[in-house]
C-alpha cells in the first residue's frame, strides 16, 4: 500500500497535519508537487513570489529525502488539470491514499472538489486536513449562528475557542524505510524558475523560517507593539513571507508567542499580545475568504461601495508604482515593495490609502499590483488590507477616515531614516524638510511636486462616498 502527500501552500516537515497523519500509515508514503503556472499568472501573482515557491519546493524535496520521502513534482498549467494529473500518479504509483491540507479560498475549494470527486471514483481514498487556520472557517460563529464581520468580536470569539483546542505543533515524522522510487530531480524544478534573480532578502526554507521565528521571539517580539509601526526599525517578525507559501505554520508562530508570554492569554507582555493579534488577523481574513466568497470574484464586501466611480487614469497609476507621487513616504514605500519583494504593514496601508482616497483610483488594481510584487503575496490577507484601506470592506476604516501621508510620515519615520534609505536624491534634506520638500527643494533634488493636493483629496473621496452611501438609501 503506497499513501501520499499532496503539497500545495505547506512547504515543511515540521507541524504538517496532512504529513504526520499519511506517515501514520503503515505503506510507503511519496510526497506530490503540481506546479500551475498559468493558474499563477491568472490570480497575478508575480514572479518574486514563483521563484520563491519554487525554491521552498527544492528546500522541502531535501527535508523529505533525509525522511525516505521522495518527491514527485509535475508542471501542468493550471486547477482544473489537477485531478487528472493526480488520478494518473495515482494509477502508476499504486497510491491508495492521498492527504493534503485544505484551502479556503474560491478557486482552490473547486480544484480540491473535483479532485475529490475523481480520485473517489477510482477508489482512491482522500482525507483532507486542517493546516492554513487554527480554527476552520464555520467554527467561529456569532450567536446567532452567523460568521463575523468585525473583527473584534471575531478575535474573542476565537481565543475563547482556540483556549478549548490543542495548539501543539506537530512532530516532524520519524525516517521511513527506503523505497524504490526516484524523487523529481531538483534541477527539472529549477528549470520551472522564472527568469527572475534569486531574491537576497528572502532565502528560502523553513530552516530559515524557524531562525527567523526563535530570533524574533528572543529579540524583538515584547517590543513589537512599541515598535511594528516604524519602518526604519527592525520591528516586525519578517515571516510573511515563509507564511504565505507554509514554510512555517501559524500554529508553530502562536504557540511560540504564546509560550514567551508564558501561556498567558489575556494578560502578560503588551507587544507579544498584539503580535497574536496579528497572527488573529491572519485568521480573520481567511474565514471571510471562505464564509464571504464573493471577495474572491473581485467584489467588494459592501456591495454598495461597488457603485462608486473609481478613476482609472494610467498616468497617475503609474507615478504610483514607481514611487513618483511627490509624497516622499509614498515613494519611498514603493520603492521599498519594487527592491525587496515586502512592504512595511503601516506603509501598506499609507499607500493603499493614497491610491484609492488622494487619487481616488479602484483598489482592484492596488490589489493588483502588491500581488504581482509581493513575495508574501496571500489572497485574503491582501484583498482584506486593500478593502479595509478603501472602506470597502468588512471592519472597513470609515470612508471619512485619510491618511494624511505627510503626517504619518512625521509621525512614523521623524527623522527621515526610512526616507533617505529608500530616496537617495532627498538625503541631504534636514527632518524638518524631508517629509515635504519646498518646490526649490524639490527642483535642486530632482523629486517631483506632489501629483495631487492632500486637502482637496480628501474633499473629493467623503463627497463620492457620501453620495453613495445616500443613494443606498435613497
């Protein structure tokens, strides 16, 4: 009897619910990887974060050949091949079982139905597992049976339900015995690489992940609340990355954090507290994708925020991606996203916010560009970001509610560091200049003057959304 282990956003031995549970079995277990590159290409994403998939599977076939595991890997195009490559590696492999780890978001849930229902009819057996959440989507309910909009009821609801659960991350399984059955070369899936530089900032592997992990933790994770908000800082844990395509699981991150907070969870260390708020986040996100799956179809939450007049005007789109905007902190921040692949999480959302409320343009295609940019480009957690900045979306800012970048740039980055890194032609200016340079400042520096005027912004996007949200009612 040969059972397998089909990986898809779970790239790790350690804390792998489909992993431990096929290694259970007393046959041979072989680990399967479908590469779906025009599946990528439709849901944009871009090539920093394919490579880095890509080297996360080399990284994970080298952790399962010291188990006995081989991996095989195939490149087909897209989901709706999935069940038939795998129906195919079933059949030639003798393979009587297959596990892997549920995904919650639209497209996935239907490649994972119409494998289930293939590989069902041919008599291969399918257990699907948890893994990408703490607590499945339809186990965090209001009262009335409901799933949650805002996120703060949602937050309590699941740590007093996660405090009833095992958070215990899962052993690595022990070695198998050898089986007769070359694993996918590693250099066929490197030839799958785009034609993309290896990104120096992200190097790949859970190994690397589980570093990063115990130095946050040891280092920087009870100052995380004074200190996430600040780019020029080191203040954030730097795993999204490793998150996104499973390199670490959240499981292993909350207990981690839970553990340095010595198991406390309502009290106890203010910075390590938030950074489980985050990790919470994550989860809130996900379920929405899941329990609200018109978001997946390019909708927004409030359906009614749909009927606003987004601009779509290239030309500021594109100062916008290039970090030429005239708002220092903007640019700097997209500057930041084009050079490394990752985005500060408070500039993420200064830029959102500028993009939809100062240029008033569709969040769709900010949404857009970060996925096709960011090497932790995750579904929900961006299009959530994306339409909590427009005030499109669930727990959404009020639509009242701007950024005014030049103030969060007083604000987060005083005396100008995180600038001055990012825009070299403005790091002569002093603090008091740099977060909006004078016109003769700008011109001696070569930076451009500002493409539209906060105040008169801000009038435009409360005027547009009042006037649809007075129709709603109309």
């Amino acid at each position: 009897m040969t059972v397998a282990v089909w990986f898809r956003n779970d790239l790790r031995v350690h804390d792998n619910p489909a992993l431990f549970e096929a290694c259970r079995s007393t046959g041979d277990v072989v680990a399967l990887y479908l590469h779906t590159p025009e599946q990528w290409r439709d849901h944009d994403m871009g090539l920093n974060k394919q490579r880095f998939i890509l080297e996360n599977v080399v990284a994970l076939s080298k952790e399962l050949a010291k188990l006995n595991i081989p991996l095989l890997a195939i490149s087909i195009a897209r989901f709706a091949d999935c069940a038939r490559a795998l129906e195919n590696i079933c059949r030639e492999q003798g393979i009587t079982a297959l596990h892997f780890n549920e995904e919650y978001e639209l497209n996935e849930l239907h490649r994972d139905t119409q494998v289930f229902a293939a590989l069902s009819r041919v008599g291969v057996a399918v257990h699907r597992h948890q893994d990408q959440v703490m607590l499945a989507p339809g186990s965090v309910l209001t009262g009335q049976g409901q799933p949650f909009r805002v996120f703060t009821p949602f937050k309590r609801c699941w740590l007093k339900l996660v405090q009833e659960s095992s958070i215990q991350p899962l052993p690595i399984p022990k070695k198998r015995r050898a089986i007769v059955l070359a694993p996918t070369a590693v250099e066929l899936i490197e030839s799958w690489v785009p034609a993309q530089p290896a990104n120096a900032f992200w190097p790949a592997g859970s190994e690397e992940a589980l570093h990063r992990l115990d130095d946050f933790v040891a280092q920087r994770i009870a100052q995380y609340d004074a200190q996430r908000d600040f780019p020029a800082l080191d203040g954030t844990s730097q795993l999204s990355a490793y998150l996104a395509v499973g390199a670490i699981s959240a499981r292993t991150c909350f207990h981690a954090a839970l553990s340095a907070n010595h198991f406390e969870w309502d009290s106890g260390n203010k910075g390590i507290q938030t950074w489980i708020s985050e990790l919470i986040w994550r989860e809130f996100y996900k379920h929405l994708s899941y329990n609200f799956p018109d978001v997946c179809k390019g909708k927004a939450f409030q359906p009614h925020t749909d009927l606003i007049p987004w601009q779509r005007n290239p030309k500021l789109f594109n100062a916008w991606c290039e970090g030429r905007t005239g708002y220092p902190i903007v640019d700097a921040a997209m500057r930041q996203l084009i050079t490394t692949g990752w985005m500060h999480n408070r500039l993420r959302m200064v830029v959102a916010m500028f993009l939809t409320k100062h240029l008033f343009m569709d969040w769709r295609l900010g949404e857009a560009f970060f996925m096709q940019h960011l090497i932790d480009g995750d579904f929900s957690a961006n299009n959530g970001g994306w339409q909590w900045s427009a005030s499109t979306g669930a727990d959404a800012a009020p639509y009242f509610r701007v950024f005014n970048p030049t103030r969060q740039s007083e604000r987060f980055d005083a005396e100008g560091e995180f600038i001055r890194r990012w825009l070299p032609e403005l790091s002569s200016l002093h603090r008091s200049q740099i977060h909006d340079p004078s016109p003769l400042e700008r011109q001696l520096c070569g930076y451009p003057a500002p493409v539209v005027d906060h105040r008169t912004a801000v009038e435009r996007v409360k005027a547009e959304f009042q006037n649809v949200k007075t129709s709603e009612f109309a």
